[in-house]
C-alpha cells in the first residue's frame, strides 16, 4: 500500500532524481526547443507511468518547457508511488539526453520549478470562503472540505487559495499576500534577487519555513519553502 511521505522524506527522496518537493506535490521542468519535443517527452512520462498516469501525474507543455508534477489525489500529498514514477520519467527523459530541473533565468532570479498560492488574511474565515470558491470556481482541496481549508483550482491552472486567521481589522495594511513556494535551495538566491530590485526583509523569524519580504510601498509577499515545518 502506498504511504504517505514526509516533507523530508519527500525531497531527499527524488533530490538524485532532478525533481523537487513543493506544497506536497513533486515537480521537474524540462528544457526544451518546441511544443512537439515538450508533447514527445510527455508522452513517454505517461507511457512510463502506465496506469498510474490519469491519477499521479499532471502535465505543462510549452514550446520552451515541459513541467510534470506528481501527487496522490487522494492524500493531496506525496506517495512512494509518486517517488517510484519520478524515478521513472528521470530514468525515460535522461535517456532521450535531456536535462531536467537546470535553473535558469526567468524574471532576473535564478529558478527552476515553483508554485504559488495566495493568502488572505479573514477575521471570519468561514464567512468569506464561500465567496472565494464561487468567483473563482474552485473547489475543496482533496481530504480538506472544512469551512476554513485552502481552495484549489480544479484544472489545476490557478494557484491555490488559503486563509489566515486575523486577531483584529486591519485596514491599513494590505491584508492579501503571495506565497512563492521554491526548492529550498534556491530560496537564498531568489530573496537576494528580490532585494536587489528594491525590496526589503520583513522577517526572518520563521525561516527557513518562510521570510516575508515586502515592496517599497509595503506590499508583502512570503518566500516558502519546506524545511522548517516537519515536526
């Protein structure tokens, strides 16, 4: 039976392999020079996958690159299936000499793979949820249907929605953030990339969970990664 991994079990598990762990899921990028090389490639990840394929794996094709991420939708978190059939496309893809998970210059800062989820700061969290899921159209994330748990796009398009508990009104501040999930190894390098182009460190008190960096004019905006929240 397959068993749910670690945040750390997760990423030590599939680092040889070129892939990375972000918000229990497992993703790769792989380079590429058109949109028929990027469908190739992902047509033998789903051949490698066989009947795990509709469940596990998730598939982004651009002319430039081609990004797989894999996840069990029934825990909305990382198996060892998902380890196991990363270790195959690694095995399919290498084969065919291609790299995979190379950093690369995207926006200025060196990056490979990321995901990014919006959080809203609610003093009643289960009163505005419903408006959130409706104008959106998403939908409740897979073994999280509580009035209070994050919301997903069920295309798997938009980044996802969470909510964070406020104590008091606040507003004079902005009270909507974005949270940009990166391999932990790279979150040094996108937050020296982010100061340099005019930002400045909130916090690092939670870190290396997370650091909360803001613009010039205070927006807020959190850099995550996975260390720091396995108890």
């Amino acid at each position: 039976m397959d068993r749910v991994l670690s945040r750390r079990e997760a990423s030590e598990a599939v680092h040889d392999y070129g892939w990375h762990f972000l918000l229990g899921t497992l993703r790769t990028s792989v380079p590429v020079g058109s949109l028929a090389r990027a469908i190739g490639l992902a047509a033998d990840a789903v051949a490698v996958c066989g009947s795990s394929a509709d469940r596990h794996l998730r598939v982004d094709a651009r002319p430039q690159r081609l990004v797989l991420t894999l996840q069990s939708p029934d825990h909305a978190a990382v198996t060892t299936r998902d380890v196991e059939l990363a270790r195959r496309i690694s095995t399919a893809v290498k084969e065919t000499g291609s790299p995979m998970t190379e950093p690369e210059i995207g926006t200025g800062a060196p990056r490979s793979v990321q995901l990014v989820e919006i959080a809203i700061d609610a003093l009643d969290i289960a009163g505005i949820r419903p408006f959130w899921k409706a104008v959106l159209g998403y939908a409740d994330e897979a073994g999280a249907e509580g009035p209070e748990d994050p919301l997903v796009d069920p295309v798997g398009q938009g980044p996802a929605i969470w909510f964070q508990q406020m104590d008091r009104a606040r507003p004079q501040r902005n009270r909507i953030h974005f949270d940009v999930c990166v391999p932990h190894d790279e979150a040094p390098r996108r937050i020296e990339a982010a100061l340099a182009a005019g930002g400045r460190l909130v916090s690092a008190t939670r870190a290396p969970a997370f650091w909360v960096l803001a613009d010039a004019e205070g927006n807020e905006v959190c850099v995550t990664t996975w260390q720091g929240r396995d108890d």
